[in-house]
C-alpha cells in the first residue's frame, strides 16, 4: 500500500484504557502513523474522569498483585463462554456509553480505533443499533496473543487486528469473519522500530561494555526485581544489571539499599522511565512480563528475552505460544531464570537461535501498516 492514500485531512479517533500501560502505548504508537499521513487524531479514555480511570487502573493492580489465582480462574472460566446479547451493552461498558456519543458527536471521526475490547463493545454496539454513522471505519486490537473473556462483544466492528494467525479460528468462535480479521502485527512506536547499535547505546547510557541483563515488571512494577538482582549480582558475574521498578517505590528503594550494602558498581537502578527504549536497545537480554504490547516491543527489537516469574493467565497463555515457536524462554521460579541467564551469556549459538526464530515473528510496522489499511478501506467507500 502507497503512502499517498492519506492526503485527506481525516479523522481518526482512537478510544484507550489505562489498566497498565499497554493498551496507551499501543494508541500512542497509531496516534504517531496516522499524524505521520496526515491525520487529526485524537486519543481519549474508556472513562470520562481520572477518578474513574485510576480506580480502575488500582483496581487491576491490586487484584493482579494480590489474588492472582483468583484472577486467573474467573478469566479462565469466562473466555469459554459466549456472553453476547445483541442489544444489550455488558455490564463493564455501560457507563462508558454516553461518554463516547458525545466524543463522536463532537469530533466527528472517519476512522475509530479500539486498544481495549471494553471499547470496542461500546463502539460494536453503537454500530449494530446505528447510533454511529454508517460512513465511520470502526476497528479494534488484539492486544495479546490469546483472546481474553467477552471478544464477542466486539464482533460487530469492521475489523479487528491480530499479532499473529494463531487467534484466528478462536477469534471465528467468537463470531468475527474472515474479512474482518486481518494479521498485521501489534503497533509499537517509532522508538522500537529504527536501526540501531547496541555498544552505542551502552555509550549513550554510560553502561560498561560487558553483557547487559535488563529487568522489567511493567508500569505497575510487579514481580520479585528485588531478589532478582541480588540472584544476578551473586550468580551471574561481568555483567551489567539494568532494573526497572516502574511505579513500585519500594522495590527500587530496597534494591538501592543493596546497592549501597554491596556497593555494587554494575547494577543500574531505575524507577518509571520514558526513554524504556535506550535500556531496551543497551541491552543483550531482556528479563520481562508476558504482555502482549510490551513483548512486541522487544520483537520489533529483536532482542532475545526470557519471560520472567509472576504471570497471571493471559501472560501464561502469551509466553507457551512464544515458547512453543522457539521464539521466548522462560523458568517456573527465579532459580531458573537465572540459571537461563548464565547459558544464553555463555553460548552464543543459544541466543542466535532465538534471534533467528524472533527475526520471523518481528512486526515493527505494524502501526504504519495498520494505518494505512484504515485509510485504504476508507477511501473505498
């Protein structure tokens, strides 16, 4: 597809939600391909108020954090199910509903985008009673690799967006059609996608020039960095320790306690950063949760990573697709990750093994590519 197709001043408005950071960084990275072609793109939340977006934002914290088997077994229960009622919204997008007529009535979009499928209920519904216009391109994202409770609420939108085929006879179980799901990657921005050299990027960070190991728990900070790093310090040796707390202030103050214990000189303690892409491209291993968003930025990198301790089921289902396609690595507990860490530092063939198998499953334009289909479908009508 030609880039030409965007020369109209179209618009484009894209519908998020913040339970982690995932479903916003997937919107930013669409906002930025769709801006690039000539868009007015607005992004805006599933609630209409930072209170609400918060709450819900603390509430899947604490329930991923603190009841994880509970989690697991209620999502695991429901994603069997066929909850669709044709004319009814479900229960969790009911007071969404009003929130977003009014954002469409106001700014009037040609092309909508859904980076949650919350969103895209509202959106499905609004389009199957024709309370959208009919002109409007309406869409959504997969954002794992693995369908999570109520997609068949979504089934009524133009097109849904896959990583990779393996969702696809799932996605035709929840009602969506052929000509509605297109495999074209998941978006990541622009920083995951250009060229770059590792040993640069260990300059730019003042990181010696030793193997690089970075951890990562995601926005939320969730998982065990802190005996993570003192496993890695004791075990794994020359090499430098990049850690990333996210929001969890306690995990990174505890791993500066050790810090300054040990004095450590190799270990690179940081909260909630926005340049994640410089440790990500400074880095030779990539310690990291099972998210779909955040590992298709590692993909788009291709850089060779081991899905670390502490995942709730989505993860878990994500990271044995991974794993079965050679792609990912992962351990049942930290004493093996760590123990992972030291073969894939000692033999390179296993780490040019993984790059091989990751250089087939890296998407890095998929945002563009994304974009400019929507535009395409758009100018046909």
């Amino acid at each position: 597809m030609k880039n030409d197709a965007a020369k109209k001043p179209y618009r484009v408005l894209i519908f998020s939600m913040t339970c982690g950071q995932g479903h916003n960084m997937i919107a930013k990275s669409l906002k930025e391909s769709f801006e690039d072609f000539g868009a007015t793109v607005k992004i805006k939340q599933l609630y209409d108020s930072p209170k609400k977006i918060k709450r819900a934002n603390n509430q899947y914290f604490f329930v991923c954090k603190h009841f994880p088997n509970l989690y697991d077994k209620i999502w695991n229960r429901l994603r069997k199910k066929n909850h669709y009622k044709k004319n009814k919204l479900p229960f969790f997008a009911r007071s969404a509903f009003k929130h977003f007529k009014n954002v469409i009535e106001e700014f009037k979009p040609d092309i909508i985008v859904c980076t949650h499928l919350y969103a895209s209920a509202v959106i499905s519904y609004m389009k199957t009673n024709e309370i959208l216009s009919k002109g409007i391109i309406t869409s959504t994202i997969l954002f794992d690799f693995t369908l999570a409770p109520y997609w068949e609420y979504s089934k009524n939108v133009d097109y849904i967006f896959q990583p990779f085929e393996n969702t696809t006879r799932d996605l035709k179980n929840k009602g969506f059609s052929d000509n509605q799901i297109i495999t074209l990657g998941m978006p990541v921005r622009k920083e995951f996608c250009l060229a770059y050299d590792t040993n640069q990027y260990k300059d730019k960070l003042n990181l010696a020039s030793k193997f690089t190991i970075m951890l990562q728990a995601g926005g939320g900070g969730i998982g065990k960095n802190e005996e993570l790093v003192k496993k890695l310090y004791y075990n794994v040796k020359d090499i430098n320790i990049i850690c990333v707390n996210g929001s969890n202030k306690k995990s990174f103050a505890n791993i500066e306690k050790f810090i300054s214990k040990t004095e450590a000189k190799n270990i690179y303690n940081l909260g909630f950063v926005n340049n994640l892409y410089d440790y990500m491209k400074a880095s030779d291993l990539i310690l990291t949760k099972g998210g779909g968003n955040g590992i298709s930025e590692i993909l788009a990198l291709k850089k060779p990573f081991v899905i670390r301790e502490n995942m709730i089921i989505n993860e878990k289902i994500n990271c044995e697709f991974l794993v079965k396609e050679g792609v990912a690595l992962t351990a049942n507990n930290i004493d093996g990750i760590i123990k992972l860490c030291q073969e894939l530092k000692d033999d390179s063939s296993k780490l040019d093994g993984l790059l091989e198998n990751i250089s087939k499953f890296s998407k890095p334009n998929a945002s563009n590519d994304i974009a400019l289909f929507l535009l395409h479908k758009y100018n046909e009508k």
